[in-house]
C-alpha cells in the first residue's frame, strides 16, 4: 500500500512535465520559467521531506502519510483554477506536499522489516518513482481531450481516493504500537537532528542528489528535450519518456536486493562508472569533422540517444536504492530525519537541475550541455565516495559495508 501510495503521489508531484509545455505556450513563458515552474512542486516536496520525517517518527506513517496526501490533493485542485504564472507558482508549492511522502513512506516502511531485508522492502517501495510514467503515459491524452485543467482534477481525485484507501487498509508500525502500549515521552528535537552533523550524512545526500536527483530532472526535462532537439510531438516525447521512468523505477527494486546481497558499496560504483561513461557521450555536442576531402556532420541520433538514457536511468535506479540501504544501518534510531534529509537534498537536485538545465541551453544554446552538467556531478561524487571509502579502509575499526 506504501509503494501504491507513493505511486499515485509521484505522479502528482511531475504534473507538470506534461501540463507544464501547454502553460508555457498559453503564458508565452521562457525555457527558464519553464524550468522554475516545473520545478517548484520539487523545491517545496524536498525541503518539506525533513519536517516529515521527523514527524512520522514520532507520530507514525499511516497519519502522517494520510494527512500529506490529502493536502497535496487540495492544492492540486486549486491549481486547475490558477490563471497567472504566479498563481501557478503559489498553488506548485502545495502539489510539491506529494513529493514530501517519500521520507514519510521510508521511515514508515523501514520499521516493519529487520536489517537484512530492509534494502529489498524500500527498493520495493521506491518502484513508486514510476508514477512519474503514469503521468507521462495518461496525462498527454487528457490534456489535448479536456484541457490541463482536468488533469489537474483528475489528478487531485486519484490523491483523495488513495489517501482513503492507505488509512482503512493500512495499520501503525510496531515501533509506534508499541510506544503506545508502554507508554514514554518524545525524544527531543536535539536528539532527532544530531546525526545531521556527521559528514557521512551529506555525503549520502550527495550520492542521491544524483541518483534522484538527477533521475527527476530528466523525467522533467525529456518532453522538453526530445521535442527541442530532434522534433518530436507532445504525445510522443511524453511516451518515450514514460519509457525511460518505468525501468529507472521498477530495476529500484532490483538496487535493494542486490545491495542486500552484494553490498551496496560495490552498486554504488557500479552507478557512477556507468553514469560518468553515459553522460560523457551525450554531453558531446553536434560538431562537423573534416575528413576524406570532405566535411561530415556529427550528432547523436534518437536511437542512439533513447539507449544511452536508459541505460543512464537503470542505473540511476540502482544507486537510489543502494544509497537507502545505508540509512538503517548507520542510522536505526534516526531513519525519518536522516532520510528526510537525505531526500530533501536528492529533491532539491529535481528541483535545481531543471532550472540549471534551462539557463545552460538559453546561455549556450547547446541542448547537450545539462548532460555536461550532470558529468560535472557524477565525477565529483565518485571521487569523494572513493576516498571516503579508502579512508574507512586504513581505520582498524569495523565499519558496516557500504
């Protein structure tokens, strides 16, 4: 129910990846205004994932998860009536509550399963990321039908539906059934937030402002890509990149058994070898080589770009579930907050790439420079992972396998 629940929220959450390309013709919006809209419900559904952590840790995931999507579904169906860009901007920011769910469902879920299971259960629950496929698959054929409006409607019903469903068919984890049984006060705040200063923290949020991150961003970015670059209409672009969200999501599972099995240590490098050689290639820019008395033109074609995108989001899935698989581990008593934090971090990624995205192509006018982006990011955070685990190499004291 967890997995369904974020399934239904994670569609709501990348709305605008669809219904965004109509506004922007409608408001005669800019590439970067663009980008702000879309990624506005990423920005407020990130830097909201802490609180709710938090929250769910100390109040439970059936409320907490309840209560969040019955809010998202009520800024979803004000948005349908916003008629300015910054009316659009406000009513964004309560869909991104959608976005919020994900601490809510780690800290959740993670309380029903021991240690060795738990990579598996939350690479299950993050198959929820393919909402964003739901989305892109559904939302083309009911925007050019009825208009952005229904979408929006629709949309918000869906989340209603599912919060009913999540509170009858759902019950308290054993670690809040039990608090109420023997009774005991709340830990303090202090307390819930003091392993947000270890280093390793943020190295993790690094990790996930890629794999997420990033994963997101190019959800978003697709449509508009794939219609900018090599011609594509609304419906097929949309199509293509449901197809690259449904196995960057589903193989998420996949990344918490093998991090179970195999140690996500060995995943993560894993992710960020294949990232680095994928974003290499398609940060290459169409150029003309001169050659046999002659001068030919280079660029990447759609099939060759199609394959490469997926292969870049199977093992982004991978890397979401492996960087998951460390929380518990290093963190039993503190999943909600340091996994609040961990998404918040791999949200905003979702929420500052597309922008980042949008002012690269209007500052170079080079449709490839956000993979150059995005090969900046995956360098950055292989180099750091690799010494941070040569370090905890050279310590005599045993440390949990990464």
């Amino acid at each position: 129910m967890s997995t369904i629940a974020f399934t239904v929220c994670f569609a709501v959450w990348t709305i605008f990846s669809i219904i965004g390309v109509r506004i922007k013709d409608e408001l005669g919006l800019s590439e970067s205004e663009l980008g702000l809209l879309i990624g506005m419900p990423i920005l407020s559904g990130s830097l909201v994932r802490l609180i709710l952590g938090i929250w769910t840790d100390r109040y439970g995931g059936r409320l907490v998860y309840t209560a969040t999507m019955v809010l998202a579904a009520g800024a979803t169906f004000l948005l349908a009536g916003a008629e300015s860009y910054g009316q659009m901007l406000i009513a964004a920011l309560g869909v991104g509550m959608a976005g919020g769910s994900f601490a809510v469902g780690v800290a959740y879920v993670s309380r029903f399963y021991s240690p060795q299971r738990q990579g598996t259960a939350l690479g299950i629950f993050g198959v929820g990321n393919v909402g964003a496929a739901v989305t892109k698959f559904a939302a083309p054929y009911v925007l050019i039908a009825w208009g952005w409006q229904t979408v929006a409607q629709i949309w918000a019903l869906a989340l209603v539906v599912m919060a009913a469903v999540f509170w009858f068919s759902t019950e308290d984890d054993p670690v809040i059934r039990t608090r109420r049984q023997v009774g005991g006060g709340q830990r303090s705040l202090a307390s819930e937030l003091a392993p947000l200063r270890d280093l390793r923290v943020w190295r993790f949020a690094l990790y996930y402002f890629f794999a997420f991150g990033a994963f997101v961003a190019l959800a978003l970015w697709l449509p508009r890509y794939l219609m900018g670059v090599y011609g594509f209409d609304i419906i097929t672009a949309g199509i293509i990149a449901a197809a690259y969200s449904i196995p960057a999501s589903i193989f998420r599972a996949y990344g918490g058994v093998l991090s179970d099995r195999r140690g996500a240590r060995a995943v993560m490098y894993w992710m960020f070898l294949v990232s680095a050689a994928t974003t290499a290639i398609l940060a290459l820019p169409p150029r003309e080589i001169a050659g046999a008395g002659a001068v030919h033109q280079f660029a990447i074609g759609p099939i060759v770009f199609v394959v490469l995108v997926f292969v870049l989001g199977f093992f982004m899935s991978l890397g979401k579930a492996a960087v998951y698989k460390h929380i518990p581990i290093y963190y039993p008593q503190n999943v909600g907050a340091v996994g609040g934090l961990v998404g918040m971090i791999g949200g905003l990624g979702g929420f500052l790439l597309p922008i980042c995205f949008g002012a690269l192509y209007d500052l170079t006018g080079l449709w490839s420079s956000c993979f150059m982006l995005l090969f900046v990011i995956v360098a950055v955070s292989l180099a750091w992972m690799h010494l941070a685990i040569r370090r905890m190499e050279r310590t005599t004291a045993p440390v949990p396998a990464e």
